[in-house]
C-alpha cells in the first residue's frame, strides 16, 4: 500500500507538471479553468500506462509485415527472451529531477564537433544558447525584398512548380533554426508591401503572387501550431516538460524531443549483444540518467512497441520541416537513431517491422543513404562480402558466429574489445573519452576508404561539415560520428549497447586499454617493444669505458662529500698521493646536482702507470673519515680535453632512440618500468616525454628517464642499455642530474 500512495502521489505530481507546460502560453485565467481537467486527463494515462506491463512478444499474427524500405534491415538475430524486462513488482516513479546536463557546449573530438549517442537534447544550457542563437539570427537577418517584378517570378516560377510556403517567405532552414508567428508576420508585411497588386499594375502575375503569399503565411501558421501539438505530445510520452520559450519557435525542440524518444526506446530495449547481466542493470540505468527524468521506462517501452502513436509522429510533417531547421550535427544524430529503432525493432520481433516505418522512411530518405554505407561497411568486414580491402585473411579470425572477418575488421574489433568493458564489469557511456576517441578514429578510417574505394561520397556527406571559409583557421571536417553505428557493424556479435552504454561479450574479461595503447597492441601484436625487444643472446655493442686497463690518471670519489672541499684539501691529498710515485698534478671539481658520493671527483694524474696502479690497488675501498673511497682508472684523453664531469653516476638515466614516437602511449611507462626493474634492480619511477613535432629519425624525440633507487643500479642500466640494439633500434643512454628530474625539468640537456 505504502508504496502504490508513494506511486501515485509521483504520478499526480507529474500530470501537474504536464498540465502546466501544456498551458503555458495561455493567459492566466484560461490556464486556471483549463487545468484541472487537463490533469486529470494526463493523470488517468500515466496511471493506465504504469498499469499495463509491457508485452514481451505480440504474437506472430499481430505483427505487420516488414516494409519494403529504402535500405535493408540488419541480419537477423536469434530472439533474446529476456530482450524485453520481465513484470517486476512497480517501484514509486523517481521524482522529478531538473536536468543536470549544464555544459552549453558539444566537446570537439580531433576533427568532430560531435561523437555518438550525446545527450544534447538533455542539456539545458546548449539548448537555451540555440534557442538565443535563432533569436539572434532572425533579428540580424531581414527579409530583403528584391525587384517585386523578380519577387513575382520567383513566388510564381510557371508551369507546374510550386513553391513552398517557407521558400515563398524565406523563412526555415538551418540558417534560421526555427521560426514563429512574429517571424511569419513580419516576412509577410515586408513582401506584401512590394507585391501588392495595386503597386504592380503592370505584372500580371501579381494577383496571383499576392495570392500564393498570403496562403503561404496561413499554411506557416498552422503548421506551427501542428508542431506545437507534436512537441507536446512527444514531451508527454518522455516526461518533459514544454516551455514558453520552446513553443515559441519549436521547431529544435521538435527534433530534440524526438531524439530524446528514439534515444530512450533505444536505451532500454538494448541493440547488439545484450546478456543477462547487462539487461538487468538496464532499467536501472535508464530511470538513473538525468537525460530521461520524468519518464517512465517500461511505459515508454509500451507505448512504443504496443501502440503506432509515437512512430506516426514521426512520419508527419511537421517534423520533417523541423528537422531541415536544425544543425547538422543534430540532423546526422537524429537519421543514426531512427536508422537503429528500425533495426532494433526488426531484431526484436524476428524481421518484422510495423508498416508506419515505411512511411517514416520516405519521410527521411537520407536514412536509406546511410544504410546503403553501412551496408557497404558490413561487406568489408566480413571475408565473405569480399571486401578484404588489404588483400590479407585470417583463416583463424572466428568471432562469436560471425565468421571470418578481414584483416582489417580483425584489426578495429581487437581495439574494440580491448577498449570496452566486458558486460560483466559494466559498460562505457558514449561520452567516454577513450571511446570517443576510438570511434573518431575508426570513422576517419572508414570514411577515407568509403570515399575511395566504395564510392560514398554523398553518404559521408551526410556527416561532413561545410567547407571551412578561406580566413578560417578551423580543421573541423565532421559534424557528427555515428559512433553507435560503426560499433555495432565493426563489432557485430560481441559489442552490446544500453542505456548504461557500449560493451563487449568477447571472451573472459580483462583489463581495459587506453584507445592509444589498444591501437598499438591490435598493430604489433605479441611484438615486443621497448628493453623487451632485445634478443637474450645478444652481445653489448660497446663496453663501458669505465671497466678498462690501467691509465695514468686515477679517479676518487666519495673521499669528501658536497660542500667539503676547501683550500687545504687538494695540498693534502697532493701530499698522500706522492708515496705511491711521482705526481704531476691533482685536480678535485665538485659537480652539481650528483649524488653525494659522486659529487667531489678527485682526479690524480702520475707520471707513471705504475704509480696509479699502486694508488687505486691502495685507495679503492679504504675507509676515510667515515667514508668508503671509491677509486677508478680514468680516460686520459678525456681528461687532458678538460671532461671532468663525463658520465657522472646518478640515480637517473636517460634513454633516447628506444622506441619510436607512434610507440608511445599511456602503458610505455610501466612496460619499461617493469622490465628494467627486472633486469637491473629498483626502479622508482619512469617517464616518457616526446618532443612536440619530432620526427622519428630525431634521435631525442622519444626521452624515456627510469629513476632507480640506487646509483649502482642505474651504472648497470647505463651499460646494459647504451649501444645496444632493441626492436631494431639502437638506443642510447646517459646520466641525468637528480636535481633537475625532481624539479621536472626533462628538457634536452
């Protein structure tokens, strides 16, 4: 009982809400004698709606047959008998939220204005900006009145043509996005002052132009009003509510209220492989998105599948009109929906389709043209449409029932799978960046291959932005990516969709990849990278030079530490040194930023080999002051150059030419990370950095610095690495001062 009162009470509230909306533009006291009936109206179908369960199958005979449209419908389906949510005891509807979608803006993907199912008709903030903008747009934009003699001629162009009542007014288009009554008012009084029969005695079509713009004008308004009664009928059917502001030019709220529909119904009966996990969070998912507050899923599932109201809404007129009022962007998205609630009812009801989708069709011809490329598409992923563009197959790519697919598919559905969640860990809603990222560069591919090789151009053009002007400096050429689309043909039979978003059902799940690091292991397969690359038996292409014979020159440190030297202790070590032969010099340089036992090098030039024998054989590993001295031959010609500082140990090395620059991605580090640690010991961190424009053949474009815990392990590193070839590559290494790596400094030295 307590929780059929909470159920009503919700419903009583949103009938209010409703009710009102549907009023708004009323003055008051009509709104106050109207609205209680209009609620109580609104009240009894919301309460018969959340009454009746939907049906899970109609039956074979009640089902029309499939029509005959402008494109084929997807494959068929084994049917799901849990594609519809089974009867659950009725939970109180969510109150009703405010949208919280408030970013006024689409995010721009690479060359995209717009990538997949995004929910711009929930974003308040976007849409009151359109709604300005054609605000805007009308009052910068007057009706310019030509020639009336030219006017006559272009309203009555002869013969059998007729002119349509927004051409005849000048009034529709993207350009305006949207018109009303005021608008059609003032295009009517601006060319009916010029065209006025009395003013044109001499043309005689005059009379008849006058005529066709006076009934242009009525046929505007009560088109208006036809698309004022479906907005608010399509705003009851979701949970909206209409607004002044919408009735005013509703034309954008037209088709944003019908993608809020077809986006919904989509939502919650699910589109490509849909398992029984995912079909349980679905309802759950659906009633928690901000973009579907206020509706109630398993009545909106009802009303569209059990009744043709909705899907005849979208065959009539007005919103065809509405529609060639939007931004392409919102066109593409909308003809994408439509396109998938065509097949996603045919799946479901095994191929059949009510008749009303193919009225639906003709209404938007331009759906058939997208078919066509997706069908197109589906050849070239299957071997069998004999679209293997790269002339490759893989006898051993079987996908879940698909069949062989080409190399190429092979290659997209292994970024696929890796990109999304498997449906057991959940799903990625399409605003996801790594999923935006993979769609936008699957439709680059695909559209480049569609133009050249399969003859698309129209069809891609349906997506294409307009030639950029030539002071522009935009590099924008999609107005949207039907990234839904390319998911379901690409990864037809492992790739699932809800309203929680995309998924996958190939195999056990695993860890998700960025789209970067998905794309590089779908290209290099098991081809290691990177220290992995390198053959286990392969000899060190140089020796470090510390590890030669004897020299006259001896190297000390760690005799004092940083900030020790003074002005007696190079006499003093003079003086020690000359027990074991004649010394012709000491030299000590304090080294900046080294480690504390590398930062004072004391370097003993003897006149004899001998000599310097005697005083490493001594030194190396003697005690001093707390400290054990570390002694090492040094390169004479270095030395007599000046290099005093050459490859100072530290704890940092630097490694360049080890991977190219397309390698890089957000695993490099830890694979890189993971395998010097194994090889040479601690490893703190690792970072890898790539020039801004670096080509490949710069040996510093890719910087990769791994930081050990210890200096000798860093040493070893160095050795192992320097002048050794990995993946064909042959890498360099050296020292990196600790100092300028803690402070972030990884610029070029």
């Amino acid at each position: 009982p307590g929780i059929a009162m909470a159920e009503d009470a919700a419903l009583e509230a949103q009938a209010q809400q409703l009710a009102e909306a549907a009023l708004a533009a009323l003055p008051e006291a009509a709104r106050a004698a109207k609205v209680g009936a209009v609620k109580e109206g609104i009240l009894k179908r919301l309460r018969s709606q959340a009454q009746a369960p939907p049906k899970p199958d109609g039956g074979a005979a009640s089902r029309p047959a499939a029509p005959k449209g402008p494109g084929p419908l997807p494959p068929k389906r084994q049917p799901d008998k849990q594609r519809v949510p089974a009867k659950r005891p009725r939970q109180p509807l969510p109150p009703r939220l405010p949208l919280v979608l408030e970013t006024g803006t689409l995010e721009q993907v690479g060359s995209a204005q717009a990538c997949g199912d995004e929910p711009w008709f929930a974003d308040n903030a976007l849409r009151r900006k359109l709604i300005e903008a054609a605000t805007a747009k009308h009052a910068e934009q007057k009706i310019l009145v030509g020639n009336p003699a030219d006017e006559i001629r272009r309203i009555c162009p002869g013969g059998d043509r007729v002119l349509g009542a927004g051409a005849v007014l000048r009034l529709g288009g993207a350009h305006h996005g949207g018109y009303g009554e005021s608008d059609i008012k003032y295009a009517y009084r601006q060319l009916s002052r010029a065209l006025h029969p009395d003013k044109n005695p001499n043309v005689p079509e005059a009379p008849d132009a006058f005529r066709r713009l006076s009934e242009a004008s009525e046929e505007l308004k009560v088109g208006i009003e036809e698309t004022r009664r479906t907005l608010q009928r399509l705003c009851t059917a979701t949970g909206s509510a209409t607004t002044p502001e919408m009735l005013e030019r509703p034309q954008l709220p037209l088709v944003a209220e019908a993608s809020r529909l077809l986006s919904g119904v989509l939502a919650l009966t699910g589109e490509g492989v849909v398992p029984d996990d995912a079909q349980r969070r679905m309802l759950g998912a659906f009633h928690a998105s901000p973009a579907y507050s206020g509706c109630h899923g398993q009545g909106l599932l009802a009303q569209w599948y059990e009744a043709n109201e909705l899907l005849d809404l979208l065959t009539e007129g007005p919103l065809r009109v509405a529609y060639d009022c939007a931004p392409k962007r919102f066109r593409a998205q909308f003809l994408c929906l439509l396109s998938r609630a065509a097949a996603a009812e045919a799946v479901r009801n095994d191929s059949c389709v009510r008749g009303g989708w193919q009225t639906a069709m003709a209404q938007f011809p331009e759906v058939g043209l997208w078919r066509d490329l997706l069908d197109k598409l589906r050849c070239r992923v299957l071997l069998g449409g004999g679209a293997d563009q790269e002339g490759k197959s893989d006898e051993s790519a079987q996908d879940d029932g698909l069949g062989k697919v080409s190399a190429w598919a092979k290659t997209w559905r292994e970024v696929i799978a890796d990109v999304l969640p498997h449906s057991a860990a959940g799903a990625c809603p399409a605003t996801d960046r790594e999923l935006r990222l993979l769609t936008a560069h699957l439709w680059n591919d695909v559209a480049e291959w569609a133009v050249k090789e399969a003859s698309a151009e129209q069809h891609c053009g349906l997506f294409r932005s307009a030639p950029s002007g030539a002071n522009s400096s935009s590099d924008l050429r999609w107005e949207f990516v039907p990234a839904m689309d390319l998911l379901l043909v690409v990864g037809e039979g492992m790739v699932g969709i809800t309203a929680e978003g995309a998924f996958t059902k190939s195999g056990p799940p695993q860890e998700q990849r960025t789209f970067a690091a998905a794309l590089r292991h779908a290209r290099r397969g098991g081809q290691k990278r990177g220290l992995a690359a390198s053959a286990p038996d392969q000899p060190y292409a140089k020796q470090a030079k510390l590890n030669r014979g004897p020299t006259r020159i001896v190297l000390l440190t760690n005799l004092v530490g940083a900030g020790e030297v003074d002005e007696d202790l190079e006499e003093e070590t003079a003086e020690e040194s000359c027990k074991y032969g004649k010394l012709k010099k000491c030299t000590i340089r304090e080294v900046k930023g080294a480690p504390d036992k590398e930062a004072v090098r004391i370097f003993l030039e003897f006149e004899k080999v001998e000599s310097a024998s005697k005083a490493y054989a001594d030194m190396n590993g003697r005690y001093f002051g707390g400290r054990t001295v570390k002694a090492r031959f040094y390169d004479e010609e270095r030395y007599f150059n000046g290099d005093f500082e050459r490859r100072v140990p530290t704890r940092v090395l630097l490694v360049t030419s080890l991977v190219a620059p397309e390698d890089v991605d957000d695993e490099l580090e830890a694979e890189t990370e993971a395998e010097a640690e194994a090889k040479f010991g601690a490893v703190k961190c690792c970072r890898a950095r790539v020039a801004p424009g670096a080509a490949d053949g710069d040996g510093e474009a890719v910087r990769i610095f791994l930081e050990f815990e210890k200096v000798d392990d860093a040493s070893k590193a160095l050795n192992a690495i320097n002048g050794r070839c990995f993946g064909g590559r042959e890498a360099k290494a050296r020292f990196f001062e600790e100092d300028r790596f803690a402070k972030g400094d990884l610029s070029a030295a």
